[in-house]
C-alpha cells in the first residue's frame, strides 16, 4: 500500500494561543514524537500542514511538513483555498472549523456552546458556528471531541449518531515546557496571598460571579489575580466588568501563566459551560488547589480532586473560597490530589488515541501506538 497523504489544518497557527489552540499545537507535536519513535509504522502516513500566508506562531517538528499555501486569510482561506489543497488526502481539522465542501475530513468540535449558551456569543459568530456543525459535523468522516460530556452535547444539538463522535482527552506537560519566571513571581508576589482566576473574558467563563463574589466578602486577606482576554467580534455584547479593583493582568505568556498557577493559593473556575475546562487541569498539574463549578465536563475531568462550586450563586462561591483559603490541611489535601489525578491527562496518550480514529478512518493496518 503507498504512502496515503494526511494533511492538518493549520490556520491556528495564525491565531492567539488560548485552549482551542493550545490543544491543535500540542496534539501535532506529540504525534510529531510517536512518528520519531517509530510508532507510527514505517511510512505509511505522510503529515502536511497547510497554513495560511500569514503564518505567525513557530512550531518545531522533525517529521510533519509545513506548507504556506494559498492567498486568502481566516474563513475565506479555511473555506475556499485549503480543501483545494487538501483535496488528495484525509483534512484534519482541530480547532472547532473545518471546510464545508470537504467530505474526507475529521473535524474536532470542542464544545457546542453556541447552542447550549448562545447569549455569550455575538449574533454573526453563533450563526455561522451553528451552520458549520450542522453540515461539516454531519458530512465529515469522524468528529473527536474533548470529553464524554460534549460527546452527549453534540448529539443531543447536532443530532449526530454517537457512533460517529469519539471523546479523548486533553494533556497538560505543556504547562511545565517553559522555564519558572522566577522575576514574575516576585514582581506579582505581594504581601498577600492570592486566588487566581485565568480566562478568555467570555460571560460563559463567569467573571462576574467571581467578582460579586468578593464583594460578598468582608475585606478579604488576600488578592484576587485575574488573567485572560476578550474578542469582542466573537463574545456578545454586555456590561463591561469594572476590574479596577483587582489585579487584571490581560494576556499571560506561558512562562508567566506557570509562575501564576505554582505562586497562587487557590485557583478559581466557576464557569457555566465548559467542553473540557483546560486551566484547571493545568492549574492541578502545577499543585495549584482549584475550586470548580459543579457543571459541565468540569466535574467529569477534575473528578474528586476539586472543590465544586455552584456557579449560579456568588453566596456559594465566596463560601467556598473561604473554606478553601482558611483551611491549609484541605489545600494540601487538594493539592496531592490535583497532581494524582492530572497524571492521568497526557498529550501522548491524546494523540494515540487520535491516530486510532485517524486508522480507522484510513483503514490503515499499522502497528498499534504504545501509550504512556
């Protein structure tokens, strides 16, 4: 049998790196490792990825080709130049979108919050979202997603045949790959202690719980850190928060996000809807003690190794980061338990998992991957 061509949408690459990304980057670099540990049979798959023009974030690969193609950039791009040329292979698509005109595609869908909280998005995003799912997730070969959750989310929105969709979770090395910015540390290491709260500012991630939260609180003894973005193209429109109270911090490097998750008390996630929930696994990985919401995948991913929290209720949320803030013997507990559980969360074993769903998508006979 000959080499079959497996191309990788690429355009993340053009994009800040927030969850969707970090997962794209992650996943090709690890099945980037199995290929040069052999584990992926001796040539029978070549890896492309197709970028855009206006490649911007470097990714370091021994083995999967990178290729600038086209002309167009975003949408226009993704939707009329790369199944062109992706059209001799099987499409990878990772991060949410993929062409709607290409069939001999694998599209990952995260989560589908455009349906289940669509008053967080703008009307133009959701819209177009909305269209995508219904025909790139009903014409595609396979659809992978984050958890068993958005597995039943997708089915019960998209109504799509659960034979179709399969779960794999994400990793977390990632948070240890960048050196400890011991200079951060001491530039946001005050006097006082500090719960953390790292985000994009979507209303679905619930910053506002967090803050009204606070405020329920009589002059608390420690900071509250807050870092993360906002699109305004993408999330609808709302009140702006008043964050001058707080330390706001906007977009955190990775070396700085580390320096954030090992310094923090307490790390603080009460999001409505979440497809995995990324930053509280990292935050476990980096024995940081988190309180979650008790909704969506969060519980499913954070298992018995968080503090669960009603999002709904700033009076239950201030409850429970005074029980955690005032009692060390249930942060330490926390945090043994954080590690524990998110040694169970690795990029490789994500990316063996994936090239299954790619071999039985290609109907390849090759060696089975070894996981760690």
């Amino acid at each position: 049998m000959g080499t079959q061509k497996v191309y990788i949408n690429a355009r993340f690459l053009t994009q800040s790196v927030t969850g969707v990304q970090r997962y794209a980057i992650e996943l090709v670099k690890s099945i980037d490792c199995l290929i040069d540990r052999g584990e992926l049979g001796t040539g029978e798959l070549t890896f492309i990825l197709l970028t855009p023009p206006s490649q911007i974030q470097q990714i370091n690969l021994k083995h999967i080709q990178i290729r600038k193609v086209g002309f167009l950039e975003g949408h226009l791009w993704e939707q009329f130049e790369l199944p062109f040329y992706a059209r001799n292979g099987l499409l990878i698509n990772l991060c949410n979108t993929a062409p709607i005109l290409k069939i001999n595609q694998i599209i990952t869908i995260h989560d589908v919050s455009v349906y289940a909280v669509p008053q967080t998005y703008s009307l133009a995003f959701r819209a177009w979202y909305k269209l995508l799912f219904r025909i790139a997730g009903t014409t595609s070969k396979r659809i992978i997603t984050d958890s068993q959750f958005s597995k039943q989310e997708i089915v019960r929105y998209c109504k799509i045949k659960p034979s179709k969709i399969q779960s794999i979770y994400l990793g977390k090395e990632h948070i240890h790959d960048q050196d400890l910015d011991l200079n951060y540390i001491a530039k946001i290491k005050g006097q006082k202690s500090f719960i953390l709260a790292v985000s994009s500012m979507s209303p679905n991630k619930n910053f506002r719980s967090i803050i009204r939260a606070i405020e329920l609180m009589d002059e608390p003894d420690f900071d509250i850190v807050i870092a993360g973005g906002t699109n305004p193209k993408v999330f609808g429109s709302s009140d702006p928060l008043d964050l001058s109270d707080y330390r706001y911090l906007g977009y955190v490097n990775d070396s700085e996000l580390r320096a954030l998750y090992e310094s923090a008390d307490c790390f603080i996630y009460p999001s409505y809807y979440e497809g995995f929930g990324l930053p509280p696994l990292e935050a476990m990985a980096s024995g940081c003690p988190v309180i979650v919401s008790d909704a969506a995948s969060l519980p499913e991913v954070c298992g018995d190794a968080a503090l669960y929290c009603d999002p709904h209720s700033p009076k239950n949320i201030a409850e429970k980061i005074r029980q955690l803030m005032n009692d060390p013997d249930l942060r330490d507990k926390l945090r043994t338990k954080g590690l524990k559980r998110a040694k169970q969360f690795t990029w490789e074993k994500c990316a063996s998992e994936t090239m299954t769903v790619i071999r039985e998508v290609l109907k390849c006979e090759l060696p089975s991957s070894t996981t760690g």
